[in-house]
C-alpha cells in the first residue's frame, strides 16, 4: 500500500532504539524524511550513514528546553508532516517506593516536554492545514503495569491533553493519537524484568520466561508491526481518526474498551 508520504518530512523521537527505531526505519522505507531526535549522538550517526539524504540528526534529550529550542531552529520554515512523540519512561517503582522528587521528575520526563512540543509545532502545521503527531505511551494507560505507578500516572495526563488538544483543533486538518504498546522485544521492557528479578530473588531469566507465558498472545510483540500502524496514522490515509488511544498489547487489557 503506498501511504502517499514519500518525501514528507517526520519528527521522530527516540529514533535509535526500540519501536522508535522501528518507526523511523518504516518512515524512510516509505520514502519519508525525518529529523531523528535521541541522545547518543554515536547511534544517530550511524542512522544517518544509512540513508543520508533522508536523515537529519539532533542529538540530545527532549525533555529539556534547549534541545527543543534547537529543533524548532532546525526544522525552520519547512513544513512538517508529522511527529512520533517518543521518549523513555521513569524508573520502575512502587508507590511508597516514590518520593517527591520521583514524581517531580516524572511530570518533566512525561508531560510537561510533550505540551512545549505541540505548542511549538502545532501553529505551523495550522498554517498548512496539516498535521499528524502520534504519541507512544504505554498499555498502562488502559491497565495499570505493576512496579510503574509513574508511568501509569503520568501517561494517563498526556491521554487526557491529547483527547482534549484533538478537540480543540478538530476540522483543522491535524489529527493527534495514542499508541500504548504492550511488552514488546525491545530494550525497554528489560526494566521490568529486572525489578520483578530483584523483588523475588528469580533470574532475569525466570522472570521473562515467566512474564511471556502470561501474555495472552504467547509472545512478546514485534516493534516492526507496531511501527506498521503508527506509521498509516501519520499518513493522509488516517484523516478520520483522532484523540484515540489504540494499545497493541496482544490481548493484556481485559476491559471492553481496550
């Protein structure tokens, strides 16, 4: 299918690991381009040996205002087509495991970064009347994941800024989504691994083997399928669908509605 966004320009954070990674690589297999955002500069660069005229590099951690400045500063008078709003979670810990601190730092590495983004750049995709901006949140949104009170906390805010955005600009031409992945085989989901390790005294090991058999699908997901759907939502094909939250968990939430 050709998702008619060859030579369209993305955004796309966390581009050099896990479903990040798996985006970026379906954008550019499509014929986009995109200005790659993570921090270790060593990995952006070798991204960008792979298909250098559809790569530009921006190596540093969003969540910080300097590196938003940065990107707004490269991004220009170009038009953007779209935005994979893409970051690392929070520690894994329990409530009373948190501090103050912990929830301080959650909010900035969670929220407050991805509402400077889209103040940002949603102005200059309203002067194309286009725009498709897909934010990857977790399955913890619909379902509490034990060991991540941070995350299932946090994520829910950016659910209900997101919801309350798409209305906001509704008939604009600019549609906002939620992606909430399950466990998939990315680097990402080794943390809880090894906190489930840690608080039983079994192996890493034991523990994923343990955690995979507990999933209705049998497996962990595939970051190349899940990169398949967020990229048709930042293609034109997805006009009618915004404010959604769609998790790709293989069958881990139990509510109707998941």
């Amino acid at each position: 299918m050709d998702l008619a966004i060859k030579k369209q320009l993305f955004i796309v954070g966390g581009a050099t690991s896990g479903l990040g990674k798996a985006i970026a690589n379906e954008l550019l297999k499509e014929g986009a381009s995109i200005i790659a955002i993570a921090r270790g500069e060593e990995q952006l660069l070798d991204l960008h040996k792979q298909t250098p005229e559809q790569v530009e590099i921006l190596a540093g951690d969003l969540s910080k205002p300097e590196i938003l400045n940065q990107l707004i500063s490269l991004v220009g008078d170009r038009q953007i087509h779209g935005i994979v709003v893409n970051a690392g979670g929070p520690p894994a810990k329990t409530v009373l495991e948190t501090t103050l601190k912990d929830w301080d730092d959650a909010y900035q590495l969670l929220l407050r970064w991805k509402i400077a983004l889209v103040q940002a750049f949603i102005p200059k995709m309203t002067t194309y009347g286009y725009g498709r901006i897909v934010f990857i949140e977790s399955v913890a949104v619909k379902q509490p994941i034990e060991n991540l009170v941070l995350s299932n906390s946090l994520r829910l805010a950016v659910v209900g800024m997101v919801k309350t955005l798409s209305q906001e600009i509704a008939g604009s031409g600019i549609t906002l989504n939620i992606l909430g992945p399950g466990s998939h085989d990315t680097p990402a989901i080794n943390r809880l691994y090894q906190k489930k390790s840690a608080q039983t005294g079994r192996s890493f090991e034991e523990v994923k083997a343990a955690s995979i058999r507990q999933l209705p699908a049998g497996m962990l997901g595939n970051p190349a399928d899940f990169a398949s759907l967020a990229v048709w939502l930042l293609s034109p094909m997805s006009r009618s669908v915004t404010g959604q939250t769609i998790t790709v968990d293989g069958g881990t939430v139990k509510g109707t509605f998941g």
